[in-house]
C-alpha cells in the first residue's frame, strides 16, 4: 500500500507541490489585510491546491505517455515503466479532480463555478508543445492561477492588484520551465515537439529567459508598492533573484542539467 501511494506521488511529484503553495498563501496573507480569514478556507484552500496540481500533474502524464517512453530523459518514468497502468493514472486524475472540484465548492459558488474552466486550462497545457513554442508562458500562466484563485476563495470576489503576484509568478515558472527544456532539444526536434529552446537554440533560450525572470522581480518589486509591504519584502526579493543566476550563467549543457535535475 505504501509503495503504491509512492508511486503516485512519484508520478505527479508531490513533493514539489510543497514549492507551488506558497505563492497561493501568499496571495492569503494579502488578501487577509483587507479580509476576514476563516481558517475552515485557509483548509480547503489546502486541500483545492493539492487537487488541482495532482490532477493537473496525472493528466500531464497520461497525455504525454508516448513520449515519454520515446524519451530516454523520461522513460523510466512510472507509466512508461510499467509501474503504473494507464487505468490506474487515469482514476487517480478523476479522484483529485473531484476533490479540486468538492474543495472550491465549499469555498462558495464562485470557486465551484470557476473549478471547471480551471481545470480546463491546467489540463489543455499537456497538449501546447504538439503546436507552440510559447508553451512555457501558458505553463506560467496555468500556474498564476493559483495566487488570483486563493485570493478569490479568500476574498469571495475579485481584486486587479492579485495579478500583480499572479504575472510575477507567471514570468518565474516560464522563465525556469524554458531552462528546464533545454534538456530535451533533440527529442523535441525529432518528435516534432515546440519548445523556444528548440526552435531558437541553447544561447538564444538563455536570453529569453534572462528577459522574463527580469520581468518576474519587476513584478515582484512592484508588489512592495501596490500592496504598501514592509522592507523585509526586498530579503525576499534578493532570494528570487538569485536563485536562477547559477543557471542562467551555465554554459555546459551537462552541467545545467544536473543543477535543474536537483
């Protein structure tokens, strides 16, 4: 039993939902400076963002299960492998689905309403890199997602200022998830994948990138001003703006691949 709930987690890499949940908390803690914060919300609040990452994450591994296997980088992968059957990734995505979908119910109608075009948007980016190369930003873009939902369940209605963290969170997960591709140009290539790496090469991928993590601390920067922060705001700013510099200095391809794989 144990070793089949790690399987699943392997599958969708819980572990990095654990990264994922403080940009939505974040966006908790600011709405709660204009709201009320209900600690029942802050629960399925909790329990909305493991559903929609997991379901997201399975749906993900379901539809790129071809290649997967085609990729030597992916295919030991549990689906490919063998670990997991197709089926039983399948149920998992409709089980966290309905939990995604039972969680913002009990956050209001709103939520619940919202849930589904969601969801439609976390699952439809599984299907980008068959004809875009601007994959990377609707990666971003599904995940910003998180910070306007939580302030919505939150705030019961909607604030413009939210996107601000939104877009900064957008531009960070881009700019990561096209460093993140460079190790699989090749592949990309043959199976006729998009990706900017792939269509504009290694040293072009790298400037793109550098560009958009500029404009995530822009928007993080801003975020001091709109939402009137304190000066310990910038230690976390100095944080976000360091931690891709290794990467974005790497020149060896082997190199960057083990400092992304950690």
């Amino acid at each position: 039993m144990l070793e089949r709930i790690l399987t699943y987690g392997r599958m969708i890499k819980f572990s990095h939902t654990v990264f994922a949940l403080p940009f939505a908390f974040s966006a908790v803690i600011l709405a709660q400076r204009q709201h009320q914060m209900i600690i029942s919300d802050i629960f399925w609040i909790l329990l909305a963002m493991i559903g929609a990452r997991s379901s997201a994450m399975g749906f993900n591994r379901i539809a790129d299960a071809k290649f997967d296997t085609k990729n030597p980088r992916t295919s030991k992968r549990d689906i490919p492998s063998g670990r997991l059957s197709l089926s039983s990734a399948i149920v998992f995505v409709i089980l966290f689905s309905g939990l995604f979908i039972f969680s913002s119910a009990m956050l209001g109608k709103l939520c619940f309403y919202l849930s589904f075009p969601i969801l439609v948007v976390l699952f439809s980016y599984s299907y980008t890199k068959r004809f875009t190369w601007l994959s990377h930003i609707y990666l971003g873009f599904a995940i910003s997602l998180a910070p306007a939902c939580a302030w919505i369940a939150l705030a019961k209605s909607f604030s413009w200022s939210i996107l601000i963290l939104s877009f900064a969170l957008m531009t960070y997960i881009a700019g990561f998830d096209i460093l993140y591709a460079c190790q699989d140009i090749e592949f990309d290539k043959d199976e006729g994948l998009f990706s900017i790496p792939a269509h504009f090469g290694v040293k072009k991928a790298l400037i793109i990138a550098s560009i958009i993590h500029l404009a995530s601390f822009y928007f993080f920067f801003l975020i001091y001003f709109v939402f009137d922060m304190n000066l310990i705001h910038f230690s976390d700013l100095v944080f976000f703006l360091f931690i891709p510099l290794p990467l974005h200095k790497c020149k060896n391809i082997s190199l960057y691949v083990i400092i992304t794989n950690r």
